[in-house]
C-alpha cells in the first residue's frame, strides 16, 4: 500500500481495515463553513477521521494574509500525530468529487515531509455510487507523534511580487474562468486576478465521471497552457489557496512535478489596495 497521489474507491475499500491506514474526511463548502462537518456527522468512509479547512487546515487570519494561510508547521504536525499519523501511515483524503479540500491536505502532508498522501478519485461521490460502507461512528484514533520538516514548497506575496513581470515565473489560477476575468466575485471584495497570471480552472482535471482525466491528458492540457515552462517555474494560486492544490495534484499526476503553491492567493493580494490587479 503506497499510494502518492490519487487512490481508487475499489483500491480505499481494499485496503479499508489496513492498520498502517488513516482516511480524512475533507468535505467543505466555502460559502458554507460548516456544512463538512455537518456531512461527516450525518456519514462517512468507516474510519474517517474530520479535517475542517477553516481550523486544522489554516492558521490564524490577520485580515492581511489571505482566507486560509498557512498555519505553522509544528501546530499542524501536531494536529497531524493527534489524528493518528505518523511516517509509517498512508494517508488517504477525501471530500466532494469537484472539491479541493482533500488536495489541500495531500499538499500540506507533503510540505511537512509525508509522501504516502493520495487523495480518494471521485471522492464521496464516488464511495457513496460504488454501494459501499458509511458510518455515522466516529473514528478509534490512536494518537502518536509525527515527525516531519517543512519543506519549501510555497511562496510568499513579496516572492509574487518581485516576479511579477519575470518570465521565468508562472503563476497559474486555478479559479473559474469567470471570476479570474474579474466577471463575478462572490467571495473576495475585489474582482480581477494577479497580473500575468493565466488561468486553468480546477474542474477542467476532471472527467464527467468526476474522476481524474488519465495522465497523458493532464499532461497534454497543462503543456498547451504552460508552453516551454518548466514545472519548477510555475507557482499555484486561486482564491485563498486550496483550489489551487487541485492543480498541484493534477499536474504530479501528469508527470509535471516541482510546481509550487503562494497559500496566500488571491484573497492575500487584493488585501492591499495599492497591489496591481488585471481583468479581462
């Protein structure tokens, strides 16, 4: 069981009472905060431990910094070794199959130094069409320790930026097309994106199925958005930083790994007026 980007449902159901195994329920609804852990209480994957996007997977907000910034990485690894995780686990996320929660917390595993993370395809949907096992019972969790280092695999607003007209650096939004041409915002007070970033939205990885496109289409996709740039050169952002971990997973998948993520995103950068935007 080594599992380091997506997992099948029938591969999770497998291995399900594994005991080097630990399933996180991620679903969250953004303009609905709490409607995860609503679901979770109502039913999930037997086993599955909650991670909530806006405590255990964020750290505290300045109004400054962005929807959900990074929280410190001895606080999170902490959170990590309450819930059951140390080196020797595999971890497996889930939430809704268009969701980016799950991804979020594969890449915030991976920042700290785990690599056994997958992320469920098709997610609860996909669980739930299979006929398989939920339970309302909460997980028998056995805390321990987990020891991991931060790794630099993100970017801060200074690094954004001081890059804004360098070639050598791409950003790329993974928000929907609409609200990265500045055409709606619902959630953040500005409408727009960063200068220079292009623009690939998250639900496009996905089949109509809700799974992931096979990697050779990921990878074909990703390089007529990317051209000649490197993975190493391009930098992940959407609105505050978790939908734009989709794009993270989707182009490992691909075979394009070394991209980083800037957790502050869209909602760091419009926090200061005097920061360009563009629209169109």
């Amino acid at each position: 069981m080594d599992y380091r980007t997506i997992v099948s449902v029938p591969a999770l159901q497998r291995d399900l009472t594994h005991p080097d195994l630990v399933i996180f329920d991620c679903r969250h609804e953004l303009m609905n905060p709490e409607a995860g852990a609503r679901a979770y209480a109502s039913s999930h994957v037997p086993g599955a431990r909650f991670a909530h996007s806006e405590t255990d997977l964020a750290g505290p907000k300045t109004g400054r910094n962005g929807r959900h910034p990074l929280p410190d990485p001895q606080a999170f690894m902490a959170w990590v070794g309450r819930n059951g995780v140390d080196r020797g686990k595999q971890v497996v996320a889930y939430d809704f199959a268009a969701g980016s929660a799950s991804a979020r917390l594969w890449w915030m595993l991976r920042w700290v130094g785990h690599e056994r993370v997958a992320v469920l395809d098709g997610g609860w949907e996909a669980w739930v069409k299979a006929g398989l096992p939920v339970t309302a019972d909460g997980a028998n969790v056995a805390p321990t320790t987990f020891a991991g280092n931060a790794q630099a695999m993100w970017v801060d607003v200074g690094f954004v930026q001081a890059h804004l007209n360098d070639p050598s650096v791409v950003l790329l939004d993974a928000r929907a097309p609409e609200r990265f041409k500045g055409l709606v915002e619902p959630i953040d007070p500005v409408a727009g994106h960063i200068p220079g970033a292009r623009n690939r939205f998250l639900k496009e990885n996905l089949g109509a199925d809700g799974l992931f496109k096979p990697a050779e289409e990921l990878r074909r996709a990703f390089l007529r958005v990317l051209g000649t740039v490197k993975p190493e050169q391009v930098v992940h952002q959407c609105g505050s930083g978790v939908s734009a971990c989709s794009n993270l997973l989707a182009m490992e998948l691909a075979g394009l790994a070394g991209s980083r993520l800037y957790p502050g995103s869209w909602s760091e950068w419009v926090a200061d007026p005097t920061r360009p935007i563009a629209r169109g």
